[in-house]
C-alpha cells in the first residue's frame, strides 16, 4: 500500500484522532485498488509501490518533514503525494458510513464514547461530500501533473520518461489520437466539462459513439479518419481549408455530445442537437462548395465521402425505366 501510518492520513485530515492506523488499513487497501490504480494504470501503480517500499517506507518522518519543510522532491515522489492525498480522502468517505455504527452482541448501534458527542446525520453526509470531493479533485491534479509530464519536450529525466512510459499503458492516457476530440483539454473549448479529466475519460464511450456512428455515415468514414489524424499528421503542406473542417466537426460533435449529457432536460438536449444539425448542414454546404479547391489529404479523403458525388452533380438515378427485373405495385384503387 501507499500509506502505512496514521501521520500519513493526518497530512490531509488533521481531525483524525487514531492512534494507529490499523483500523482504516482495509479502506486504504481498497480505495487504492477500486479507485487510484486504474487511473496509474496496473504497471505505474506497481513502479510507485515499489518507490514507496524502497524509498519512503523505512523513513516515513524525513518523507514528511520534506513535505511540511517544502523541500526539492523527486517526480516519484511528486507523484505519491497527489495519490495519497487522494487515496486518503477516499479512505476516509468509505470509511465514515462504516465507522459510525457498531455491530456487536445486541446487534447494530450507533458507536458513541464518553470524551466525544455523537455527530449528526447531517454532519456525516457533509463530512463524506467533502471527501469525496477533496479525492475527486486530488485525482483530476494527478491526472493534470500527469499530463503536463507527458506533453514535455524535456527528455533529460529518466525518471519523468519512465513514469510517462508507464502511464501510457493506462486506460486513463491523456491522449486519444483515433478520436476528433481526442484530450480533456481540446472538449473543454466546446463544452464546459470543469476541465476535468476524469470527466473526460468517462465520456469516451460517448464520444466514440457519436463520432462513429452519427458523423462518419454523412461526411465519410476517410473524411473523419484524416481529420483525427491531422493534429498529428507530418504532411508538408496540408490544405488551407482542413483547420476550419475540423473545428466544425468538433462543434457538430460537442453539441451532439451535448444534447446526450441532457437527457433529463428534453429543452436543453433538443436545443443542444437542432444547434448540432444546423451545424451539420453548415458544413456540409461548406464542404459542396469548396471542395473543388481542397488539396492533398484532404482531397483524396474527401473523394470516398457521401457528399462528394452531391457536389459534383453526380446522382444515380431513383428509378431506370424498362430495366429487367423492373416491377410496378399499383393500388386497387387505380385499377
């Protein structure tokens, strides 16, 4: 585990009067295992509790002197700090439900002592809010600390190399490339998600979804691969019209992504997704008119979509007269 002492958990809530921590062990266990290792991902999490049992266990009080001294740390141990803190606080929201009741010989009882007055309901359920949302906030800063390591073009530090590797393997990666929205940061300019990553990592179902299924059948499945691959495409010289493409195709997106987030307010979801078809045949007469001057990539991927053959006039007729095997159905009515 990433925490193996009382003054570990005092760090982030002070008001804990354990003398040892052995009654919150099964909590610490299973907030890292249900709620910090999969954000790590399985071989992060591993590479951190080794860390952790070489480098801070034996001498827990010089790791917290540090920390109240302020002092220059490692990235691991960066690192560490964010988890426990989150780790913690969701310890502490397991625990508080659990730890108010005492179950004994004459069956189920609210635990009370002489030195301290029993809290309220109220005062519980405010107490656990607050730590579920201090270790929602803890996860979304390591996630953010995560990324700002990742994004940096600074390969000096094996130790930030190692830790991104290690990330990269997690379902909670930053980074999608195969999606037209693919990070938290690039959502939160078209749809206020609080920028929160965590938010972000749940919404990826949805917006896949939306990207597979309600974009690619109207501008074509080569059409949105090339405009998901443009942020990281090395093409010399890529058309002047692919930026505008991709920033409609974002909106028409977010507002699709929008209206689903808004299912229980039929007013905001139909007003979410007018706006997202609207936007659709924007770009759609965008892409009819213009097209003649679009270049490279964007001009081959452009030639399998849907749109292509309306903008060049092209339409295969609805019904060919005298074709064989042609059959008419008339009503009795106009026999």
């Amino acid at each position: 585990m990433l925490i193996s002492s009382i003054d570990e958990l005092r760090i982030f809530s002070p008001s804990i009067a354990l003398d040892e921590i052995d009654s919150m062990i099964g909590f610490v266990n299973s907030s890292e295992q249900d709620f910090l290792q999969e954000k790590l991902g399985i071989e992060l999490y591993a590479a951190l509790q080794k860390y952790y049992n070489r480098h801070v266990k034996i001498d827990i009080y010089a790791y917290l002197s540090a920390i109240r001294m302020g002092d220059e740390r490692s990235l691991f141990m960066q690192l560490l700090f964010l988890c426990q803190r989150a780790v913690a606080f969701d310890a502490l929201a397991r625990s508080i439900g659990i730890q108010a009741v005492s179950v004994n010989g004459a069956g189920v009882n609210v635990a009370a002592t002489d030195d301290y007055k029993t809290a309220s309901s109220e005062l519980i359920s405010d107490f656990k809010k607050t730590c579920v949302r201090e270790a929602h906030s803890a996860i979304n800063g390591l996630l953010c600390l995560l990324e700002v390591w990742s994004q940096s073009t600074d390969q000096s530090s094996k130790e930030k190399t190692e830790i991104c590797e290690l990330w990269r393997k997690s379902k909670y990666f930053y980074l999608v490339k195969s999606l037209i929205i693919p990070s938290a940061v690039v959502l939160q300019d078209y749809l206020n998600i609080y920028e929160s990553r965590e938010k972000f990592i749940q919404l990826l179902p949805e917006l896949r979804y939306i990207q597979e299924d309600i974009v690619s059948p109207v501008f074509g499945e080569d059409l949105i691969e090339y405009l998901a691959e443009l942020p990281w495409s090395r093409e010399v010289d890529p058309s002047p019209h692919s930026a505008r493409i991709l920033h409609f195709t974002r909106k028409i997106i977010a507002k699709y992504l929008e209206s689903r987030l808004n299912k229980g307010s039929n007013e905001k979801a139909d007003l979410a997704r007018n706006e997202a078809i609207k936007l659709t045949s924007r770009l759609s007469d965008y892409l009819k008119v213009h097209n003649k001057s679009f270049s490279g990539k964007l001009a081959d991927s452009f030639k399998h979509s849907p749109l292509h053959d309306a903008a060049s006039g092209v339409v295969a007729p609805r019904y060919e007269n005298n074709a064989e095997n042609s059959v008419i159905f008339v009503t009795p009515g106009l026999v």
